[in-house]
C-alpha cells in the first residue's frame, strides 16, 4: 500500500508540473466570464418577474426557460433523449395534498378555512375519519406542578380540545417566550397533553379569522418530493395517529353550547383564577379527509458541450448550480414581495452560464476541451437537493464516466467572516476538494496559484463542521455516488440568508467574476488532462486500502 501511494503521488507531481504555466487559450477564452455578462444574467434570473423562483412554481419555469434559451444561444445540446424538450429533465416531483375535508358539529357542516383546517399532517395517507359523541375541553392542555388541566377528567381516547396558545399561569407583565424556550415549552405541553392519551385534539386559535387565509391552505399542502419518496417508501405512518384539527372560536362555541358557555368566558375564568376550569360536552364531531397525489412541474436545465478527443470525449465533468429559490414574501402587509435569490443561488447558476459561454467560444474557435462538459442548473435544491438526487439516480450519462462535478451555490457576496477583512474581496470557501480525491484537491491549489490567487478557505471541511455545508448542496448528491466534488462557497448565512435582503444590489460582481474564473480555470485542467482524478478516499476521507 505505501508504494502505490508513493507511486501516485509522483504522478500527481509529474501531471501539475504541466499546468504551472498559464495556458494562453484558457486565459483568452475567460474573458467572457466577466462582471458585465454576470448582471446582466443575475438581473434577469434574481429579478422580482421571476417571482423567487420557488419548485413548482412559475418563476422557477420562467427562470428554466431563461437558461435553457442561453444554453441554445452559446450552441450547447440538450442531451436528454427521454422527453418533450432535449435541454429539460423532468424531475418526478409530488406533493400529497388534503382533499375532501370536512367537519361537522352535531351534524351541521362548517367551512374549510373560515371554521377549521385539518394540517396535511395529520392526515394518513389512508385517510382520515373522526366521530365522536362528546369532547372534553382541557383549557390549555398545561400540565406542571401547581397547575393540571386534566385534573379530575378522563381524556384516554377521547377528543380534547384546548386553546392553541397561552398560559394562565404566566406572570403578570412577564414577556412572552419567544424562540427556543416557546419551543421548548410547546413540546413540554405536548409531552403532557400526549401523556393524556386523546384520540383527536382541538387546537382553538383565538386569532383564526385573522390568519390569512393563504397560510391555512399551506398548512394542508404537503412537502414537495421525489415520487419515490411517497407513498411507497415513505415513512409508515401509525395505524391510528393523533388527529389535530385547528378550529376557530365560533366552532368551538358551537361545541360549548350545550354547556352554556364559551372558550371566551372560560379564558377570562382560567386566567383570573389560575384554576383548570375544565369540563365535558355532549357535542358531536365528525371530520374526514383523504389526501391526493399531485404532481409538480420541475425540471434540471442542462447544456451539453461534446469534448473533442474521440478516446476521451464518452468522460464527462459535470459544472451545477441551483436556480430555485424559496419564492414570494405572503405576508399581505409586506412591501418587499419577493425572496430574490440573488446569491442563493443566482450567483452560482449565473457562474454557470459564464462557463458555458466561455467553454461554447472556445470549442467554436477550435480549442474545446478533449472531455466533454455538462452544464447543469438543477431544481429543488431548497427542499432537499431533490433535483441534483433525481439526475443522480436517472443520470443522463452514466455516473461511472463523470469524472467530477463543480458545484458553484453561492459566490456573490462576502461572508460575515470576512467583512471588513483585507482579503474579504479575494477569498473563497472551498468544500469537499480532497474529500474523495487527494489529487483533485492538489490540483485546485495549482490552478489558483497560477491563475486567480484566491485565498482557499476549508473552513467547512472539517468533520466537526456543526453547519455541515458539505452536506447541503447539490454535489452532495455526486460525492456520495464516489465522484470527486468541489462545491465553492461564500459563507454568507446572516440576515439575508433566505431573506428578503438577498438582492442584486448586495452582489460583489467582480469577486463572483473572480470565483467563476477559478472554477473556469480547473474545469479546463479537469476537461483537457491526459487522467481523470484518482478517487483515493472512502466517503468519510479516509484513505482506501488495498489488498
């Protein structure tokens, strides 16, 4: 074993020594990658028209045809063979959605999202149906010493419901709990209310004809996915989960009225005393709902530049980038609509389009690279990298001849690690560079040292990375199938990350310009060397063994 690693170190040496010297074509051809092309793609792209991009969305489908009319204008292929359009793959993407709810109280039908929602997740994909003859109310469903709203009832199997929100038992003046303590007291009070044993809960939300009604309906959407995720290999369900349903004050006064009372006077009542005030109703519910499989338009755009050596050109890099985002601010009251993206990843889907121009001009003028290159912008990377999964397990070249993938996630903007730092205009994050391959990672260091002297931060390399960046970009979805992986980063996680402050405004063009020529420059070196990188390491980085 130590004579092979000897061995291919001494090639590693012996092939970089080559790349010391600047290679004139790959500089001249750079030049389209350049602070001017990169606006004018991002202004486009990270524009309010486009809606933030969303899966699924219209702004994501404007934003796909956006790249796909470049990829054409550059005189790239649509390589996929399997479809309506050769520049889109089409992602298998669903979501499992509520239909068919209703809830009845003694036999009168109230109105979805005026009186109740049933949330998406408490809906089994068998369906759901609920009927019973009495509900006990258990105030706010607390349980803590000095304060029991279950004292003296029996709420085993039983429908409970309880306000949404709110303890009588807080202090007077005393702030409410915000952040992490309210989630923590939210999953105490659940752990609790769970320990009861109900059937079904009530959740009464004081505030309910106030929420708009665009967050009720998404609370009964579900998750967009992969179909392959659901229902057949999803997670099973239980065979009778917990129904929660959320309903507003005048339901459940309905349900109160037999008792001649009201969640409003019961509130006053709890709060002034600081005693349970619970109690049973003689009320029938009866609630259903089934949930339907929809599929969601998406797809991965990718342009397809054949190499120009017959005994090299069946390799492929592959270049990604993400041009989803998170979409459209729906807060009524907002004046900024739009979630832009600019950075995340608008910036890195626009350093792909620069190399695919500059790689076009060069293959036009005679000097494409000896490989072949797929430029790849990918969808859904903002609920699970489900786009980058998808080509990976219905790759449109095989995975055994992609030789690396560089993946540019955004490249725009200076981190808040190095704002106001000397270097903070000539840095970038590199990720997962030696992690499968010790010579792709040596051979990122001599292109930079001759080409774009960037500071190389790997900072995110180590394995106790608690932000775990290496795991949560779309060349994840290749370095797990053992293909060697660059994933160039700027650390930008503040304020305006999945903010609505990530604009065009805030993009330093000329250090995207400068991140996009060093990923440029080693896919050239990548896409024209006499080897593929050696892949030496196992996932975790640790060196293979041989026997």
């Amino acid at each position: 074993m130590k004579k092979q690693f000897l061995y291919t170190g001494f090639a590693i040496m012996l092939s970089l020594s080559a790349t010391a010297q600047k290679n004139p074509d790959a500089v001249k051809f750079s030049e389209a990658i350049n602070k001017t092309r990169a606006y004018s793609h991002l202004s486009v792209i990270a524009s309010d028209e486009y809606e933030g991009r969303e899966t699924g969305k219209k702004g994501a489908w404007m934003a796909a045809e956006y790249i796909k009319k470049q990829f054409q204008s550059f005189g790239l292929k649509g390589p996929v063979k399997d479809g309506s359009d050769p520049y889109f793959q089409k992602i298998g993407l669903i979501t499992n959605d509520v239909v068919n709810a209703t809830f009845t109280v003694n036999g009168k039908a109230k109105q979805l999202y005026k009186d109740f929602v049933i949330p998406n997740n408490t809906v089994p994909t068998t369906g759901l149906e609920l009927n019973a003859s009495e509900v006990v109310f258990a105030g706010y469903g607390i349980t803590k010493e000095g304060y029991n709203d279950f004292d003296g009832i029996n709420a085993e199997g039983k429908v409970v419901m309880i306000f949404s929100a709110g303890d009588p038992t807080a202090k007077a003046g005393e702030p409410a709990l915000t952040g992490r303590a309210a989630m923590m007291a939210r999953q105490k009070m659940m752990s609790g209310l769970m320990a009861a044993k109900p059937k079904a809960i009530l959740f009464v939300d004081m505030n309910f004809d106030n929420v708009p009604e665009y967050s009720k309906i998404a609370s009964t959407a579900g998750r967009i996915m992969l179909k392959k995720d659901a229902p057949a290999t999803a997670a099973p369900q239980r065979a009778n989960p917990l129904v929660t349903i959320t309903i507003s004050p005048a339901t459940a006064n309905e349900i109160l009225k037999a008792n001649n009372t009201t969640v409003e006077e019961l509130a006053k009542k709890i709060t002034a005393s600081v005693k349970p005030s619970s109690l049973t109703a003689t009320t029938t519910v009866v609630a259903t709902a089934q949930k339907k499989e929809i599929p969601q338009r998406g797809e991965n755009v990718l342009g397809f530049l054949e190499g120009s050596d017959p005994k090299l050109k069946n390799e492929v890099l592959v270049l990604t980038g993400h041009y989803d985002h998170i979409g459209l601010n729906k807060d009524p009251n907002a004046t900024d609509k739009v979630y832009n993206g600019a950075d995340d990843d608008g910036s890195g889907t626009t350093g792909v389009l620069l190399m695919a121009e500059a790689f076009s001009k060069a293959k036009k003028a005679g000097k494409g690279p000896k490989r072949s290159i797929l430029f790849m912008t990918v969808v859904g990377e903002e609920k699970g990298l489900l786009g980058s999964e998808w080509y990976a397990e219905h790759p449109v070249f095989p995975l055994a001849n992609t030789i690396a993938d560089l993946n540019t996630d955004m490249i725009g903007r200076i981190g808040e690690e190095y704002l106001g730092k000397a270097d903070s205009a000539n840095y970038v994050y590199s990720v997962g560079s030696s992690m499968l391959s010790t010579e792709l990672g040596q051979i990122q260091e001599q292109i930079n040292n001759t080409y774009t002297n960037l500071k190389l931060d790997f900072k995110y390399d180590d394995p106790k990375d608690t932000e775990r960046i290496y795991y949560r970009s779309d060349h994840y979805n290749f370095a797990k199938n053992n293909i060697p992986i660059i994933f160039f980063y700027d650390g930008m996680l503040g304020k305006d990350y999945h903010g609505l402050g990530d604009e065009v405004s805030k993009i330093n063009f000329d250090l995207l310009a400068k991140r996009a020529h060093l990923t440029y420059y080693i896919a050239w070196e990548l896409a024209n060397r006499a080897n593929r990188p050696i892949v030496d390491k196992n996932q975790n980085g640790t060196p293979k063994t041989t026997n």
